[in-house]
C-alpha cells in the first residue's frame, strides 16, 4: 500500500527482483563532447578521486536480524526520501544535501540523453537517458549540478521518491542496523524555463546509512539504472497538487487518531456560486473543502464553511435537493464496524457558501446501516433528486454465504425526497431488496424508455440492474439484460465506447497478482475458502448497449479486462480522436510493472 507524505510517497518493499548478487558498478565515464571532467577531484588534492564502487543487490528474500523489520526499515528511508523530494519542490538545495553523506558519490540525475526514442500525442517527447555518459559528482557538485537544472524552473509541481526494493545488513542481537542496498524510482515534474512541461525519471540503486538506530537515514552512493526525460509543448495531464493547494498529510492508518480506513471519495461542485468548481474531500479524521481562487489555487475552508465534520466518509455527493440553486452535500459512512458511525450526514447550503448541518432534518440521523457510496437521480420522475444508498458489510464477521454468493450485507436503501419532510424510505415499495455488498452505483436510462434505471456494483454477491418501471418502483433486470456479474466489482460508469449512440455498461474489477496475495490472506489455507476467492479476481467487465435496451459482454474479445487491481474509472476522449477512452485507478501497488497492481 503506498504511504504517502506531501508530494513525496514510498512503496514498501514486497517483491524483489530474481536478482542472484548482480554488482552494479558506479563508473566514472565521461563522454569526449563534455567539457567537463568526467572524474569529480578531490576536494583536498584537487586529483581525480577514485570513486567506483560496487553496489550489490542481494539474494531476494533475505530477512534482517535485530529489533526492525525490514518493511519498517525501508518506511524510516522512505521518510528520508519523502523530505528530500519537498526540499526540491521549493527548490530548497541547501536543504536538499542534508539527505546525503558528507561522503557521498553518486551519478548526477541530470545524465546526457540518447536521442529521441518516442514521439507521443499532444506534441510530447520521451528522451531516454544515456547511461554510457553519466558523470559520478560528489555531494557538493551533485547538489550544484541538481540546483543549475532544476532551479530556473518556472514551477516544480511534483517531487517523489519511492522504494522499489530493499535489503539491510544483518543485526547481531540488539546491535543497530547502519546501512541497506536499495532501489529507488524518483520523479520530478514541472515546467522548465523554456516553458516546456518536464517530466524527470530516475531509477536508481543506492546504499543507505546511518551512524545509529535513533539517526536518520542519508544516502551514500547513488546509480542511476535508467530513467527518461519527457517533454511536452502542448497542454497535458501533470500531477499539480501541492503547487494548487490541494494536498494534505494526513494521520497514517492504524495510528492514533486514525482508525478509520483513510481517505475515500471526492466531490466536486460550485460552492459558492462564482462559477468555479470547488473540491469536496471526506478525510480519515475531518472533511476538507478546497475553494477555488480562480488562478488554478485553492484554500481549504472546510472549518470556515461548516464541513469539518468528524471524517471517516466513504463516499460524497454535491447535490441540489432542496432545488433552491446551489450545491448540499451528502456524505455517506461504512463505520467500520462502530455502529454510531454508519449514519449518512447532509449539509444545507444557503447560497453563500456556508453549510448547515441538517442530517436530522432530513430524516437521515435514523439510518445506522454501513453505506460505501451513493446515487443522487430522480426515481420516480416527481422532478426531485432522490438517493440511493449502497449497503455494505461489516469486516470481520462470521458469514454464513460464500464470498461470490454474498447476501450478509446492509440492505440498499432508496430515499424518496419529499419536500418539506425530508428524505422518507421506499426501499421496500421501490422493490429493491439486496443484501450483497454494493459499492458504488450509477444511474441512466439503459432501457430507452425514459425513465432512470440503476445498476449497482457488489464487492461480494452479484451486480444488479435494477429496471424502472417508470412508477419509482424497480425490478431486478440484470440477468433479463445480459449482464450478471458475480464477484468483485467496485465501480460502475455509463459511456458509449464504440459509438453507436447507446449506453455501455463498465464495472471495475481486481485482476492482479497483488489482489491473489491480498485475498489469501482471508482464506488462509482454508481451500474451499481460497477457492471462492479466486473467482472473484475476474477483472474488469464491459457490457456494450443493444437497441432492444439489453447487454452484451464484450470486455474478453475488446482487450478491457485486465487493468491491475482497478477501483474507480473514467470514460473520457484523452487522445481527442472523437473515441471514449477508459482510465482505471488502481491501487494496492507492490511493484514497478502493471502485473503488479
């Protein structure tokens, strides 16, 4: 699971590379169109400085001896990196050299490149980096060299480092652990001088020290593996978090403060009503609204606003359910199996930007029932927004069902929004009786008959249509339709792909083998449990629209199953070829490649 710390982020070591002892060598080869020495002098003799060294990655698997392990061994370094990275994010090079030995040797990041391997769309331009020609500095030419390439940048927007692999010296008895070999991937981001928008990558192995257990961590040696440099001319996608102001360090789950499941949801929406889209974030331990400025910056005024809350929302909606202009808000809660803490809470908005918090109200302060996430859409066709509330599970519990076949969920509730009274529960009127753990749910007009079905996506049990029959009441359509999806789905979104005018139908799923690893861990050497879980690593799903209103699976023959451990989606034309792309989010990272997500 990657932890992490403003702008800067580590991956804990899960999976080494089959690596038997390979040596890799710091080499001092310079290149003859360089001007400058390829061999950094001494600082005292002013002679070249014999600089190579041998870095060897070790044995995979190996274990370290003492009181740390080596996952919390490579978070302390991975602390390191993460205040290295904000150091370069305010260009901070002084600061930046506390990071590394007085000693310290290392090839300089910013290494010649090859040439042009990849022209990319929108005017972008992928460089590799030219191993043969990367010079070795010591700190302080390293830090001068770092701060004359990245200094004149108009803007630095991103600055991480994370750990790929790991290994320590072995610990005698109580006797701290001083020193590790490990990989390291880095990125910096941002627009350079010229204007171009850079994105820096870097591979690297490295030796790691420490004078004792209680000093921090400092880089010794430094290799740079290969990396890339990415150009662009014309505008993209880049990662402006912390340079807009939308960025937090949050409490770290499982510490005190925070024993929620951290951070679950976003929602966006205009607050305020000045015409810009302000963001909505339910936190581990309080809410937190971004407002926007107007000059791409946002200031958090969630206190400010009356949204602070308590945290722990798993879900949020911006919604208008009093049809008075302006934006409400809804968050739901799971609880995490504290039933005082399943409740759904609303705010009013007054038109100003200010909230009230009207969950009693409302007739919400009654529901103690576990909800991921929601659906805002007009059910029974009255003109007012109705909800929808996705009942989940409690963790933990005995069950009695098979995780595919799950029905040992909370109960989905549909709210009928009558004004003047607040949100009333039809969920048994309405038909809807399920009891497998939805996650999300989307609603759309499958059928084209003019009215909003739903379909909603079960972690555990099966995905369900649910048809409107045009009344607010439903029925259960899925297998009528086509699509009857058992298994891990988490996420549901309407788009039409091939382009033929009709709604597709796209669930998110896990198919990875960090998702066989997490899901063994439940069943342990249980097979009949093992072989349960297996099933539910499926994939993703892709349902094409037919003009009867009913579903083809097409997602096997289209190439659209496989995406890693995929959470939430977005149909969208990236590449603006008048195509629908899909994005995935994946999350559960232990690796460097797609395979392992």
């Amino acid at each position: 699971m990657p932890i992490r710390k403003l702008g800067a982020s580590m991956t804990l070591p899960a999976r080494f590379l089959r690596w038997t002892g390979l040596a890799l060598i710091l080499s001092c080869a310079g290149c003859a169109d360089d001007p400058e020495p390829s061999q950094p002098a001494d600082p005292n003799s002013g002679q070249p400085a014999n600089v190579a060294l041998e870095v060897e990655i070790p044995v995979p698997g190996r274990k370290v001896r003492g009181p740390f392990t080596l996952e919390a061994l490579s978070e302390a370094v991975g602390e390191g990196l993460a205040g290295f990275g904000d150091k370069i994010f305010v260009r901070d090079f002084d600061g930046a050299a506390a990071f590394f030995t007085p000693g310290f040797l290392g090839h300089d990041l910013f290494a010649p490149a090859s040439g042009i391997v990849e022209n990319l769309p929108l005017d972008a331009r992928r460089i590799d980096v030219d191993l043969a020609k990367v010079r070795t500095l010591r700190r302080g030419p390293w830090v001068e060299q770092l701060a004359k390439r990245a200094g004149p940048w108009q803007r630095v927007d991103l600055s991480h480092w994370r750990v790929l692999e790991a290994e320590f010296e072995r610990g005698r008895g109580q006797e701290p652990i001083t020193w590790g070999r490990l990989v390291l991937k880095g990125h910096v981001v941002g627009i350079a001088s010229s204007g171009a928008r850079v994105s820096l990558e870097r591979t690297c192995a490295v030796i790691a020290r420490r004078s004792n257990k209680a000093a921090p961590w400092l880089v010794d040696r430094l290799q740079i593996l290969g990396g890339f440099d990415l150009y662009r001319t014309q505008p993209g996608f880049i990662d402006v978090s912390r340079s807009s102001g939308v960025a937090h360090e949050g409490i770290r789950y499982g510490q005190p403060g925070n024993d929620s499941d951290g951070w679950n949801g976003v929602a966006v929406g205009d607050v305020d009503g000045d015409g810009r889209w302000d963001i909505f974030v339910p936190g581990s331990t309080r809410n937190f609204l971004y407002r926007a400025v107007g000059d791409g910056t946002f200031v958090e005024e969630a206190e400010e606003r009356g949204l602070l809350g308590q945290g722990g929302g798993t879900g949020a909606l911006f919604l208008d359910y009093d049809r008075d202009g302006d934006s409400d808000l809804i968050v739901a809660h799971v609880g995490w199996g504290k039933q005082e803490g399943r409740t759904p809470r609303a705010w009013r908005n007054d038109g100003s930007g200010r909230f009230t918090d009207v969950t009693q109200d409302l007739g919400l302060a009654g529901i103690r029932h576990a909800t991921y996430s929601m659906a805002a859409f007009d059910a029974d066709g009255d003109g007012w927004t109705d909800l929808f509330l996705c009942g989940y599970g409690v963790m933990g519990i005995e069950r009695n069902d098979s995780w595919r076949e799950a029905t040992n969920g909370e109960p989905d509730i549909l709210l009928r929004n009558d004004p003047g009274v607040g949100f009333v529960d039809v969920t048994a009127k309405s038909g809807i009786q399920d009891h497998s753990w939805g996650y999300s749910a989307a609603a759309a007009d499958i059928d084209r008959d003019g009215d909003q079905d739903l379909v909603v996506a079960n972690t555990f049990g099966t995905s369900q249509v649910w048809r409107n029959k045009g009344d607010g009441s439903f029925e259960s359509a899925g297998k009528a339709m086509g699509m009857e999806r058992r298994g891990m789905s988490v996420g549901v979104r309407f788009g039409d792909l091939d382009a033929d005018g009709l709604l597709d139908v796209f669930l998110t799923g896990s198919h990875s083998p960090t998702a066989v690893r997490m899901f063994e861990r439940y069943s342990g050497t249980d097979k009949r449990q093992l072989d349960e879980i297996a099933g539910l690593k499926d994939g993703n799903v892709l349902y094409r629209g037919r003009p009867d209103g009913s579903l083809e699976r097409v997602d096997h023959a289209l190439g659209a199953s496989h995406s890693g451990w995929a959470w939430g989606s977005a149909l969208v034309d990236l590449d603006q070829d008048g195509l629908t792309d899909v994005v995935c989010a994946n999350g559960f990272v232990t690796g460097d490649l797609a395979a392992d997500t």
